[in-house]
C-alpha cells in the first residue's frame, strides 16, 4: 500500500482540511497520515473560532510519521502563519519526501481567512520551490502570481509566473471562473494542458479544494503521470460534487466515497 501524508487544518465539520484529505485518501485505497496545523470550529456555514498550533509541535508531528511510515506523496493544506510554512518545508527537506502538492488554502468557502498574509510570501519564497505542483484557485492565482487574473489568458500568465517561483508544475482550478464549463489549466513548465468538466449548479462545494489536491497526491504517490494524475483527480472531484448528499444548511460537503456509494 502507498502512503500519503496531509499538512493542514481540521476541520470540525467533517467536509474540508484533514478530515477530506484522509476520507479521499481512503477513497483512493492509499494509506493516510497527518500533521495538523491548526483546529477549526465550523461547519457548513461559518468559521467561528481558529487555534494555530505551535510550529514545532506541527514539526514534530511530520518528524512522527516520516521516521516511522514510508511516505510516497504529501499534499499540504491550510498553514496559517508563516513559522508553520517555514518548519513544513524544512522538514520535507530534512526527510526528502517525495511529491509534494501544495494547496495554497487562503480562504474559506465562508469568506473567513485561513493565512496570515505574510505566510503567503512564505508559501512562494520556501514551499513553492519544493513542489511538484500547486494548486491554487483563480484568488490564490492572483495572490501567487501578483497580478489580475479574470480571463483564461490572465491565467496562463500566473501560471508562467508560479512555475518561475521554481515548482514543477501548477493548475489553476476553474471553479471561481464564469462559464458553464469548468476548466482546469495545467502548466508542466512547457505545455498547457486544459482539463474540462460541465459545471454543476450546487451549494455542496465544501471541501472541493482539498479534495482535488488529496486525490492528486494520491495518485501521484501511486506513480500516475502528472497530466493523468490531474485528469484523474478533476473527475473525481466532479463525481463527489455529483453524488453529494445535503448536510448541513451552508456549502456541504462533496462525497468522498461516492464511486462504492451504497448511503441513501
């Protein structure tokens, strides 16, 4: 079995951060670990309390794992501060852990914010050149890429300009874009590649982010090649939206195990 080690937040409602990273973790019959950064109150409508963890209990926690369980991929999440950007990386390093996916989470479904805005130039500056690839959406775009991005040509662009951060590869996900497709663009550091799905009309998003970036690590810890890694991952993040049970009264959650869905 591969192993799959997730960096990020909990969150108490059960549909994003660590909780989503292990169910699709599950989902992709790879082995799941975590190093939790910090613990969220919320549920499918509001963020209403954070508490950081200290960077080096977050440390020691990857310390954990990576001196015990061999780990074949890692997908990072909400990091919260710039410390906590600063020790995750060191740590990779120091373990030398393979396929990285780095979630820039910045934002919540909610509207609440999850970094502190210098933990976003750490993000570029010391986690960005460990990546095999990043996964921001259309704000985090613009966040990284230190420009507009409203049009597919804006997004190329910020892609040009994320890879030169020295990851790579990056796709930009299309779910902030207008349209009725939903694009997903990928950049290999010399070709565009768009991943397309038909876009559905849902509250239960909760989670998507994540998932997406959980599902590419786990396929890439299972030696699926990059562009295949990304398509796989798009239409499972579709499926799950698809197949999504309503839970909660806000944004809920995408179902993880929706390909062996037997719930009602």
């Amino acid at each position: 079995m591969h192993h799959v080690l997730t960096i990020a937040g909990s969150d108490s409602g059960g549909g994003a951060g660590i909780q989503a990273d292990l169910k699709t973790f599950a989902a992709h019959g790879v082995y799941g670990t975590s190093a939790i950064t910090a613990i969220t109150a919320q549920n499918t409508e509001r963020v209403s309390n954070v508490h950081v963890l200290p960077a080096a209990i977050v440390a020691a926690q990857i310390d954990a794992v990576a001196s015990d369980i061999r780990i074949d991929a890692v997908k990072t999440g909400m990091l919260a501060n710039a410390a906590i950007v600063e020790v995750v990386a060191a740590a990779l390093t120091r373990w030398r852990l393979p396929h990285l996916v780095v979630d820039p989470v910045m934002v919540a479904k909610s509207g609440d914010h999850l970094l502190e805005p210098a933990a976003a130039a750490a993000i570029r500056e010391v986690l960005l050149p460990l990546a095999t690839i990043v996964t921001p959406n259309r704000p985090e775009a613009e966040v990284l890429a230190g420009h507009a991005v409203a049009t597919l040509a804006d997004a190329r662009e910020a892609a040009r300009r994320i890879t030169d951060a020295g990851c790579r590869a990056v796709v930009i996900k299309g779910g902030h874009f207008e349209g009725t497709r939903l694009v997903n663009l990928l950049f290999d550091g010399r070709d565009f590649t768009e991943v397309v799905t038909e876009r559905m009309q849902t509250r239960n998003t909760h989670g998507t982010g994540c998932t997406f970036a959980a599902a590419l690590a786990a396929q890439l810890a299972k030696g699926r090649p990059l562009t295949d890694a990304v398509q796989d991952a798009t239409e499972y993040v579709a499926g799950a939206i698809a197949n999504a049970v309503s839970v909660g009264h806000g944004h809920g959650p995408v179902n993880h195990f929706w390909r062996g869905w037997t719930g009602g």
